[in-house]
C-alpha cells in the first residue's frame, strides 16, 4: 500500500487520476481540494499533519464527507520526497495488523497497538484494516 506525497499546489494537476491515498505536506486552501478530488476522482483518503487540520474549514469537511473520502490526521515519517514521490506502508504492518486481528482483538485496540509500533495515525490504520478486510 503505498500513500502518494504531494508537497506543493501546483502538483495536485499532474497527479495520475487513480490515487487512492494522498498525503499533503503543504497546508491546502479549499481550492487546493476541490482541485485533487477533481484531479483524482478515485481518491478515497487525504492525510493532512496535525498542524493543517485544525485550519480545514466545515464546508470542506462537509465537501469530502459527500464525496466519501475520508480526512485523516498524520504524518509520513522520515520520507525523503526527493528520493521517492510515494510513502510505502511496510507490508509488515499490513501482516502484522492481520495477526493482531486474527488474535480476536477489538478495532481500536488494534488501532492503539500499530500505531504505537509503527508511528502511523490510528485513523490509517483504521483504514487499512478496512481495506485488508475487502481482499
């Protein structure tokens, strides 16, 4: 599973139309993401920092919530942009979500546990279970 990074506004127009995960290191305007649904109308998760959440407006919320995609806090740890354009969720994580699962543990304890252990947003892994969940 791999998380597109996107660093600056002039990028979202040169995105491939099917990313499905984004994250935005920059601190988007509304028209920023009325662009990249436009751009990539498969997207399904845009991950904003901590920081860039607080200033997302209502209308927004309310925009993506009609769209079905879901807004997501968090960061990319330690990726370089200039080496590779996509953040890579380790496939261990993904492996280790499904043995945790299969342990019979309750959603959000899995959440807690992988994000503890792997510095991703609970809300991500939240994600990612669901998506396991669909293979």
């Amino acid at each position: 599973m791999r998380i597109r990074v996107v660093s600056s506004r002039e990028e979202i127009f040169t995105l491939n139309p099917n990313e499905r995960l984004v994250h935005l290191a920059f601190r988007p305007s509304n028209k920023d993401i009325f662009g990249l649904v436009e751009t990539c109308p498969k997207i399904e998760v845009i991950q904003l920092p901590k920081s860039y959440m607080a200033t997302v407006s209502k209308s927004i919320e309310m925009f993506l919530q009609m769209q079905r995609v879901q807004l997501i806090e968090g960061d990319v740890w330690g990726h370089r942009k200039d080496i590779n354009e996509y953040y890579a969720i380790p496939s261990s994580v993904i492996e280790k979500i499904k043995e945790v699962k299969n342990e019979g543990k309750a959603a959000e304890e899995i959440e807690k546990k992988i994000a503890r252990e792997s510095k991703l947003n609970p809300g991500m892994v939240a994600y990612i279970m669901n998506k396991e969940a669909s293979f």
